[in-house]
C-alpha cells in the first residue's frame, strides 16, 4: 500500500472538518470540526515524515497538538462565557453588532 | 499491543488491511459527526476519529504521537468537550434549519471543489522516489528520537509552546470567573428571610414533588390537599427547560386503581 493514501484520508477529513465549520450552528459542534481539521493536519504532517524518513514532521505534529490543546481549553471558555449571559452555544445568536 | 503495531508498522499487508478497515470508519464517523443533530453524538463521534488517528499514527511509526494522541485527545480533549457540553446542556441539539440561504449548497460545493482538488494535487504530485519509512530515525527508539530533536533544534519552539500552554491556562480561569454582584447571604440572613418574610408558607421547607407514589419522579409537582399542583415543589431549571410532566394525569379521579393493574 502507498503511503500517500494516508494523505488522501488527511485532505478528506480536512475537507469534511471545513464543511462543519461553514455548516454546523452549534458553537461546540464548530469547535470539535476545528479539532478534525487539526487532526487531519497532524495525520498528513505523520505520513510526510514516513515518507521522508526524519522525524521533523512528528515534531511540527507535536507542536500541533499542543497548540490544539491551548485552543480547545480557552475556546470553550469562551464558549461557556457567551452561554452564561446569552443562554445559547448557537453561533447565530452572539449577533449583536449586527443590530 | 504495542508489539503488535509495531509489527503491523513494518510490514506491508497488514497495514493496508488496517488501513482499508479503518479508514472508510473514520471517514464515516466524520461524515456522522455533520450530519447527527445531537452534539453529544458528534463528541462520540469526534471521539471514535481521534482513536482511528491513533491506530494511523502507530501504525506509520509514530508509537509517540499514537499515545499521545489517545491520551490527549480521547483523554483530555473529549472530555472537556464532554464536560462542556454537560454545562450548556446535553440536549442542546442544532436546529438543522438554514438561517443563511443558499448556504448549504454553496458550502458543498466549495468542499467538493476544494477536496478535489487537494486529491488530484496529491494524485498528480511525484516524489521521484518511493517512502522512505522511520526505521533508521527511529533506530535509537521513537521517542529517544522525538526527544533529541526536541531538545535541540526544537528547543525554541519548545519553550515558546510551553509559555503558550501557561497562557492558555491562565486565560481560561479569567474568562471562567465569575464575579458576584452581590455578597453571599449568610445563613443567619437566610433565616431571617425565611421567618420573618412576607408569608410563613414556605418556613418549613419547600415541598417535594411527586403524586401518590404513583410517579414519584422529579418531574412532576406535588399536589396540594385542593388539588392544584405546587409549582414550587419543582427545580427550577427543570421547570426552565420545559423537562416538567403535568400533575394533571396523575389525578385521584384519572388513576385507575383496579386490582387489576398491579400485575
């Protein structure tokens, strides 16, 4: 088996992680869509790194993950913050500059 | 099972059964996480790709990130996604309805367009040579090789990344604080409320919900000796959610109390 299938799977992931990102309301839902685009990163930077045989990739996949980590935790933070005063994790109810 | 993906590393049919087996699942999953309209279902979802990840990384000889990737990810990160959504609610579900029009097709197509593209670009790109594969870098044991980079070319970034983890931390207990407007009663003040308040209806505690041991659930209001329902025996966050039963059906008069029903 090539190993590029694993980058075929990374690009589709990233794809549907994308779609859930534009589709999805719930503001947890876009997080965890964020999360897959991440992950499907970090599975290309993976491959890359077998295929050209050094570990720099897994290093930059590393790094990825903790970034993910910093992103989830202060996300949701804020996730939590716009539910205390607005009672919705919906992404178009936080509208209020529109008005 | 380390040996095992070990050995499915380094050989080549293995791999791509585990590959053809898991890697329609995990697609499949991620298509589930858009499309199921519970946010709990997409956590479990999220978190069955996040283990599929894992089986990937390991079997590339990535043993490290695997781990790593079970034990932050499907550990740490679903969990406080979990979490989280226990707090906002776990029947928060989408309404799947388009509040922006045209923009669900619109989004396919571009994710159609974009994914095609990144797949004929992968298709059509050439290396000139086969994979290399990590068994020299990972001569001395992955992680003995994930370590030296680390700490030596690495090093920077490392530090940098560390100083952002702290940050984060911190951003989060300010964001999560919650200041109050007004100072705590006491429990002598909540006394005084108690019995010397407008009406001493309520000195004694509130009532308990539940009917004649009939539905003695949290659910429904208590019955008072005229008949109406004590609204006050109720949570109030259930009353919020509209999670409440009528006390109604639940009535002397409604209940069939024949013999017969016990069995």
């Amino acid at each position: 088996m090539d190993a590029a299938n694993y980058l075929y799977l990374a690009a589709l992931l990233f794809t549907i992680g994308a779609v859930g990102v534009v589709v999805r309301r719930n503001a947890i839902v876009v997080f965890m869509c964020i999360e897959l685009m991440l992950n499907a990163a970090n599975l290309a930077f993976v491959t890359f790194s077998r295929i050209n045989g050094d570990l720099n990739g897994q290093v930059v996949a590393f790094f990825t993950m903790v970034v993910a980590a910093c992103e989830v935790v202060v996300g949701l933070a804020i996730i939590v913050t716009i539910y205390r005063s607005r009672r919705s994790a919906s992404v178009d109810d936080a509208s209020l500059l529109k008005r | 099972m380390v040996d095992l993906a070990l050995a499915v590393g380094q050989t080549q049919t293995p791999e791509a059964v585990m590959f053809w087996i898991l890697a329609p699942l995990t697609v499949a999953a991620a298509l589930g996480m858009l499309l199921v309209k519970k946010a709990v279902h997409s956590a479990i979802l999220m978190a069955s790709v996040m283990i599929n990840l894992a089986f990937f990384y390991i079997a590339q000889d990535a043993l490290f990130l695997g781990i790593v990737q079970i034990v932050v990810y499907t550990g740490a990160v679903m969990m406080l996604f979990l979490f989280i959504l226990m707090l906002v609610g776990v029947d928060s579900s989408d309404s799947l309805t388009e509040t922006i029009t045209g923009l669900r097709p619109i989004a396919i197509t571009a994710a159609v367009g974009f994914g095609g593209l990144m797949v004929s670009l992968l298709g059509r790109a050439t290396l000139g040579r086969g994979a290399v594969g990590l068994e020299s870098a990972n001569s001395n044991g992955n992680v003995k090789g994930l370590a030296k980079l680390l700490f030596s070319t690495y090093v920077w970034p490392f530090e940098v990344v560390s100083a952002l983890l702290i940050t984060a931390a911190l951003g989060a207990m300010v964001l999560a604080h919650h200041q109050r407007i007004q100072t705590r009663p006491t429990q002598r003040q909540l006394s005084t409320q108690r019995f010397r308040g407008k009406s001493l209806a309520n000195a004694a505690g509130l009532p308990g919900p539940g009917v004649f041991a009939r539905h003695n659930a949290v659910d429904v209001p208590a019955l008072l000796p005229d008949g109406t329902p004590a609204q006050n025996s109720i949570n109030a966050t259930l009353e919020a959610r509209g999670d409440m039963l009528n006390s109604g059906v639940f009535e002397l008069g409604k209940v069939d109390t024949s013999a017969g029903e016990e069995k």
